[in-house]
C-alpha cells in the first residue's frame, strides 16, 4: 500500500542579514562600515553559500551604491578567488532597490521602486521557493515595524564603534529564538534568530 506523504508548502522567508558591531550598529557615527570590512575567506565563502539560497536582494539605497562593488569585481583579475566567488552569486541575483532619491540603477538584474508596500513585499516572498534578504537598516526597520521580517541573521563584529545607525530600531520590542550560530577564525560571529510572530 502507498503512503502519500503530505504536501509541503515552499515558501520563502524574509531574512535580515548584515554586518554588526558588537554595540549593535551597523555603521558608525560617521557613517562609516569600514570596521566591519573582513578579507577573511572563510567569512566571504559563508556569506556567498547563506546569500546563495536567497536569490532575491532587498537594498535600502546606501547599502546598495556599496554593494555595486560587485557588479564589476570579475572584471578585475586581481581579486582572490573568494571575491570572485561571491560576486558571481550577487550577479545571478535579482535586486530590488527602494529609493525616493536614485534616477536610476546602474547594475543588472535590478529594479528600482519608489515606496516600500509590506504588504506587497510579504505577498512576493510568499510567492516564492527561495528566500529574499532585506539589506539596509532603514530599510529593515520599516520591515520590522510592519512584522513581515522572518529572520534576523547578524554578522556580530568584535568592534564597538559607541555610536551611529542602529542595526535593530532602539523603540521596537523584539522576541527572538536563537536558531543556529557559528564563529570564525577572525572573531566574527554569525547569529541566526527566528522572529516571534505571536
């Protein structure tokens, strides 16, 4: 007799996933992310393994004029091959920026979008079979408010920096359930957390 196996559902999940210092910021009071910067291939080789599973990329426009680094970082041969690694995964993904100020978007695979609609964004994630990261503390802070985030992933730093953006908002009560961690050789510390929905 065949046992049918019951139906799965595969939605994907709204991750918010970025560099932090240990003080809880994701850049310092100038504005600064250089703290944060690592050559570290074990950490590059991680992060391009975790974004390769979210083939959907949700950038605030800060984070994404930094990002486009990796539009043209094949061009270069210099680059070690970790670099390389991880910009071929940021390439084949698609990206959504959400700007008032950007006339346009200078990388491929990218659209632009005037406002932030969670409703829509929680309907294209549900959508989908894979996941989407959302980028940009600003910007995860409007998904964060709305209560469409599913998971928070930070990439905890060994650095306090005292002041500047916060990675989470200061006035948004938060539960979370540790879910999984991992460490690396250079201090950093990877944190993955499962956002309460009750």
């Amino acid at each position: 007799m065949l046992t049918r196996l019951p139906t799965v559902n595969l939605m994907g999940r709204l991750i918010y996933s970025m560099i932090s210092s240990l003080d809880g910021y994701a850049s310092d009071a100038s504005g600064n992310t250089d703290w944060g910067a690592s050559t570290d291939e074990q950490l590059h080789d991680f992060i391009a393994e975790k974004f390769a599973s979210a083939t959907t990329y949700l950038y605030g426009r800060r984070i994404y004029e930094m990002m486009t680094f990796w539009e043209t970082a094949l061009d270069d041969p210099s680059h070690p091959d970790f670099v390389r690694r991880f910009a071929t995964v940021w390439q084949s993904a698609e990206k959504i920026v959400y700007s008032t100020t950007l006339d346009s978007t200078s990388t491929a695979k990218t659209t632009l979008e005037r406002t932030f609609d969670p409703q829509a964004v929680r309907a294209m994630v549900d959508a989908l079979d894979h996941d989407v990261t959302i980028e940009g503390p600003t910007l995860a802070a409007h998904a964060l408010r709305a209560g469409i985030v599913d998971e928070i992933q930070p990439y905890v730093s060994p650095v306090s920096v005292g002041d500047g953006l916060r990675f989470l908002p200061a006035d948004l009560p938060l539960n979370l359930d540790l879910l999984d961690d991992h460490r690396f050789d250079s201090g950093v510390v990877w944190l993955r957390y499962a956002v309460r929905k009750d």
